[in-house]
C-alpha cells in the first residue's frame, strides 16, 4: 500500500472509531482522540507491514477496547480467532 493512501484510511478509522468510544465511554471527542491515538490498537493500525485496514472499525474499536480492559489488544477475539 502506498504511504500516501495512509492518511485517508487512518483519518477513516479515526472518525469512525472516535464516535464508538465517545458513545459508549462519554468521553470528549479529543479525549476519545487521545486514548485512541497513544494506544497500542493505533501503533498497529498505523504499521502498513500489519495491514490492520483489512479488519473493519467495529474490529478495530474491540481491539482498543481490549487493550483497555487487559493492556494487549492482541486479546481481542479478531486475534483470537482463525
């Protein structure tokens, strides 16, 4: 995938993800933002050599979410399963 295609699909995720989290935690847009961007779910997706764009928002969103109850988003059943 080129790097320049990188930006559009991480702002897609970003968008998509950030109105989930909001949702369901309450948070501010940027401090849902924040958590998403620090987190280790965010460093994956933003490694291309991982292709994490193949999984859907909803995927990505349970990945944070897991990384957030265990500390590893590799604990989500996207991972597990297969």
């Amino acid at each position: 995938m080129s790097s320049e295609i990188l930006p559009y699909i991480l702002n897609y995720y970003d968008k998509e993800v950030i109105k989930l989290i909001c949702e369901k935690y309450g948070l501010s847009e940027w401090e849902a933002l924040r958590r998403f961007m620090k987190s280790e779910t965010y460093s994956m997706l933003s490694d291309t050599s991982l292709e994490m764009w193949d999984f859907g928002y909803p995927a990505i969103f349970n990945m944070w979410e897991c990384e957030q109850i265990t500390g590893d988003p590799r604990n989500s059943s996207y991972f597990r399963e297969g």
